[in-house]
C-alpha cells in the first residue's frame, strides 16, 4: 500500500501558486492580439464572476470565445436604477439579453472579451458586484423574494446581507482588475504569500450556498444549500434561526460517490450568533472537503460521512455556542406568489413569471423593454 498523500487536483495546485486569484487576467484583457484567456485564468475568472464560453452556434467554423458574467445581488433586491445599469449594459456590451437565475442573481451573456471589464466596472459603480458570484468561495446568499410579510422579512433580508458581507473574499486582485484596470504584481511578496483571513489560501474545495427561509413558505429550496437559516417568527419579528446544514442536489451520473442531499436541521441558534456559525460551517468545509476529486468536493459529502453529531458538535465549537433543540416550524408551499399583492406595510408589489428566466425581446413579446404587442 502506497503512503504517498492523495494527489490535489489542478484547481488546488494554481490557487496555491496564486492565492489572489488574479492570474495574468488584466494582462489577457490589455492584450489586442488575443480574443481568449488562458485555461488557469478561466478557472481565476470564475473567482470573479465570469465563465469563458465560445459560440456553439459556430464552432465549425472555428471558436468564437464570449463570456458570461454573473452578479452577486444578496437576497435578490436591486434599485430600478440598478436595473437600468444592467438593462443597458446587457444592450451595449452583451447579446441584449438578461437572465434571472434560480440563485437571484444577474448574468449576462455573448460578452465577448475586449467588453468584458467595461461590464464589470459598470456593475460595480452601480454599487453591486460579481466578485465570487463563481468560483471556490460561497456564492450569492438567498432570502425570501416576496414582500408580503412582517418585519421578519425585512429583518430576515438584513441578515442575509450581513451573512453575504462577512463572507465575502478579500482579495485586492478584484478591483485592481476590474477597476483600476492594472495588472496585480504576483512577484511580490504581499501577493504571493497572501491568505484570505476566511477562507485561507487556497479557498474552499468547491462553491458553497446560503439560503434564508421563512416558514411557512420555502421559496427558496432551503434544504438544498449547504447552510439554511430557518427564521424562527415571534410576535412578527425573527426569534433566531434553526440551522440546517449539508444540501446539494447535483450529482454526476454513473459515479455512485456523487448524490444529491438534503440538509439535515442541526438545532436552533440566537440571531446574533449567525454570522459566527455561518461561517464555522464554511470553514469546516475548508478544512474537510475533498481536495483530490472535485466530483466529491461539496459539504454534503463530508456531513453524510462524518455525521450529523460529528457536525454539530464541530459547528457548537467553532462558533462558541451550544445550539439548543431547533424548534417548531411548518413549510406548506415552494410557490411564488404571482400577481399583484399587498405587503404587511399597505404597499402593493407585482410578482411575475419570465421563462426561464430569460429577459429578451421577441416578436410579440417584448419582455426587456416591457412591451406587449397582444
């Protein structure tokens, strides 16, 4: 039997070589003669928000490289101004489209490369971002899309920004690519020996997911994330959280070391305790996730076979808490409530439904510039 250690795959031997994660990307961007990058800053890109992707459409002709770029929008809510940042950025830089993901983020798509920072600057003055809506980090955090409650709901969207904020990676190659526009310098010894104070140097294994809910409406697929704060609601503002850790869904088929799993609720926690245990359980997924196979590099492997005590416990002493017994809550719909309504505040919202998704205009049905010929 060998005693040589497991073999890192590729993502963890260039995040070691390059803890910033900024690759030679503002190079690539400042380089006429080049319509693509290379394929170690295609996995930095993701770290960013982008995935490198080419035209399907005319592969036979040879490849067409056009990048997509995701937004990270916490909880979903953006201005109208914000909106009409993204509207015309999609119409000047992109294919004239937008797309709504399940994950209530932006993403922009046929953005060919020498777009690509005009894109990501524009989104950031706008005061939103994409940095680590990709990549080995956790990505965009959910809460409820509908404004129909109480102040739990407004208190519940607080928390999910603070969550989103305290999660976030520190990295200064981001704005020096996307904002200043300069190439980060690797050679110095502040960047080649730079720790992230989160997520360490060579960041998580593989993405990471947190969702908010609100019993008794689970809008927003709770269990399916690797952390989910459950709000425990008394006398209409939020009590704490029952914790619910370990979900994801994905799985590649024919490998019998992948399946989908649904969180387990570990038990009930204080609100002011939240950030601490939402990042506990970050970095027990740091330091236990699968470093060797990105197929079985998610939390939920390490959850089924570690255990549920195993987790909570790890959990209680990584956040200096001890979680009491999760306590009492009913989901009874996955549904959005579609139509006009009025919130608990007397203001009238409209919840629509776009096909997956896509904001685009077609004939008829102009769905970008809200126009309907019917």
């Amino acid at each position: 039997m060998s005693n040589e250690a497991p073999k890192l795959t590729h993502n963890e031997e260039i995040k070691s070589a390059i803890p910033t994660v900024a690759g030679t990307i503002a190079a690539t961007l400042a380089d006429a003669g080049t319509d693509h990058f290379s394929q170690d800053d295609y996995e930095f890109l993701k770290f960013h928000g982008c995935y490198q992707q080419d035209d399907r459409d005319l592969r036979k002709e040879g490849k067409k490289y056009i990048m997509m770029v995701r937004s990270r929008v916490p909880g979903g809510v953006m201005t109208a101004n914000q909106w009409k940042v993204f509207d015309t950025l999609a119409s000047d830089c992109g294919n004239n489209t937008l797309r709504i993901t399940t994950r209530q983020t932006i993403q922009f798509h046929g953005i060919l490369k020498n777009n690509l920072r005009a894109v990501i600057k524009g989104i950031n003055e706008s005061l939103l971002s994409t940095l680590a809506a990709c990549g080995d980090v956790n990505r965009n955090v959910l809460a409820p899309p509908t404004p129909a409650y109480t102040r739990a709901r407004d208190e519940v969207y607080a928390d999910c920004n603070k969550v989103a904020l305290a999660v976030e990676p520190q990295t200064r190659a981001y704005h020096s690519v996307w904002i200043d526009g300069v190439q980060l310098n690797l050679d110095s010894d502040e960047n080649k020996n730079f720790v992230d104070p989160l997520y360490g140097k060579t960041y998580l294994p593989r993405k990471f997911k947190i969702a908010f809910a609100i019993p008794p409406v689970n809008d927003v697929d709770v269990f399916t994330n690797d952390v989910g704060f459950i709000a425990i609601v008394e006398n209409g503002g939020v009590a704490g959280y029952n914790l619910a850790v370990g979900g994801g869904m994905g799985r590649s088929h024919g490998n019998e070391q992948t399946f989908p799993r649904l969180a387990d609720v570990l038990g009930f926690l204080p609100r002011e305790k939240m950030v601490d245990v939402a990042k506990a359980v970050l970095t027990i997924h740091r330091d236990f996730g699968d470093r060797t196979n990105r197929k079985h590099a998610r939390l939920k492997y390490v959850i089924e076979e570690r255990g549920v005590d195993w987790t909570r416990a790890e959990v209680e002493k990584r956040a200096g808490l001890k979680l009491a017994p999760a306590r009492e809550y009913k989901f009874t719909s996955t549904a959005d409530l579609l139509g006009w309504h009025q919130d608990a505040y007397g203001k009238w919202f409209l919840t629509i439904y776009v096909e997956t998704g896509r904001v685009k205009d077609v004939d008829g049905r102009k769905l970008k510039t809200a126009w309907n010929s019917g």
